[in-house]
C-alpha cells in the first residue's frame, strides 16, 4: 500500500485538491500537522484511526520519530494519508519524509497542496507578481540562522536582488528581517504586508513598511510579503 503525503492546502479546507479530498475519503490512517483545517479530519471514514503529530510549541515530536512512524504506519498495508500544511513540500519537510519512506522501501505518492505563500497573499489581495512593479517573487523562511551556514538566508543577496519576498515563519525574527533588508538597499518605506490565518475566517491582514515591520504583532501563522505589491489590494 501507498503512503500519500498530501498538501492540505492554506488553511479553508475547500482549498484542499479533489484529489486529497478523495485518498483523505478512503485512509485508514491519517496522520496530520498541527496547522490544518481540522474539518477535513471528519471527512475520513468514521473507522480511521486519526494520529497529531503536530509539533505545538512546548512539545516538540521530532521529525526522526515522524518518520518512523510513516514508516511503521505504511508498512502495515493500510491507506495512510500524510496531511501537511500548505504544500508538503515548501518548507512542509515533506521531502525528508519522501526520503525516509523509500530508504525503508515504502511506496508514496506527494500530492501537492495550495501553498500559504502564494494564498495567504491572494486571499488579501496582493498579487505577488503584478506586470510593472514586480517580476520575481521569493519565498524565504524567517528562521534566518546562520547566513554564512548551508540552508542560510542570506538577507543582503535577497535584498538587493529586488522583486517580492515571501517570508513564512518570520514574525519571531522580524524587526531583524526588516534591518537586514534597509541595510542591503531596500528603503524603510517599501511596502510590507503581514496576513495572518490567510484564507480562513481568522484572517487578518495588515499594510505597513519595512522601517515600521517590527510593530506588528501578529502569532504564527502570518506570512509577510515585502515590495511594492504589498500595498495593493485588488
Ligand atoms: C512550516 S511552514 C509550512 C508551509 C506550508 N507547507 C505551505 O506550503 O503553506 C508554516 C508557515 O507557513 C505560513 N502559513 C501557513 N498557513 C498560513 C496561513 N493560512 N496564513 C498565513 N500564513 C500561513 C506561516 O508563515 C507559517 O509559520
């Protein structure tokens, strides 16, 4: 049998694709985030065995033992749906988990999901690419570490290479995000905007700039989305 890692999508369990919504209909165990819409928990048959393996603040589970457990889970021959966050494979770790699977030659299939890095900021209405103000679009983790480390964010680069940056998980370091950027040439005024719970009924959005970032207090999950397209909403 098959594991499925499937991307639940942003957070309004409708965003889930027809395809997730049909495996998540016939698992026989589904093991899930912590940051999923758990209305589509109650669209597993009644008989499914539900696992949270949600690593909620305070009470880490490390992804060694979530591995194990798609292993030991996907050995059993059951139907097992994997559902990530967003898309299980931007900043979802669901590679790790892809590798982990064929390592112990478990079959598995990746589903993709509605990331929150391009929802979050369609649903408050800023398009992340818009024909003359921007032509890339960058989606960056906030957990800076060490620039210098591999898998660093290496925040001068980004900043002076222009475009729209996404930033997931980068409410905790941003007021250093946004210095970083003034210091590589971005200018203090340059629109930001934080959407927290995008796509849901707990959305809230906010316009300010890089110089002013460090004001806003939103918890996880809120995405920040920095350059001039921040300040539309179409
Ligand atoms: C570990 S990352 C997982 C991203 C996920 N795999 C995806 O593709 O959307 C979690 C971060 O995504 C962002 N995020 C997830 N859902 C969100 C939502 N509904 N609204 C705003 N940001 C969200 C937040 O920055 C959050 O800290």
């Amino acid at each position: 049998m098959t594991v499925y890692l499937v991307g639940a999508g942003p957070g309004d369990p409708e965003l889930l694709t027809l395809r997730g919504a049909a495996l998540l209909r016939g698992a026989d165990v589904v093991i899930h985030d912590r940051l999923i819409a758990h209305e589509l928990l109650t669209w597993a048959p009644p008989g499914a065995e539900v696992i949270d393996v949600g690593k909620t603040p305070g009470l880490p589970r490390r992804q060694h033992d979530i591995n194990e457990l798609l292993v030991a889970h996907g050995k059993t021959g059951r139907q097992v749906v994997r559902l990530k966050g967003g898309d299980p494979f931007v900043f979802g770790r669901g590679g790790e988990e892809a590798l982990a699977l064929r390592a112990a030659g478990v079959e598995y299939q990746v589903v993709p999901g509605v990331s929150a890095a391009f929802a979050a900021p369609a649903a408050a209405g800023i398009p992340v690419t818009h024909r003359g103000m921007s032509t890339s679009v960058t989606v960056v983790t906030g957990h800076t570490g060490d620039p210098s480390a591999p898998g660093g964010v290496n925040w001068d680069a980004l900043g002076r290479a222009g475009g729209t940056l996404v930033v997931l998980m980068g409410m905790g370091e941003r007021a250093t995000i946004a210095a970083e950027l003034v210091g590589s040439g971005r200018l203090g005024t340059t629109p930001v905007a934080v959407v927290y719970w995008g796509t849901t009924d707990r959305q809230r959005v906010v316009r300010t700039t890089l110089d002013s970032l460090a004001n806003v207090d939103f918890p996880a999950p809120s995405t920040i989305v920095i350059g001039p397209v921040a300040a539309l909403d179409v």
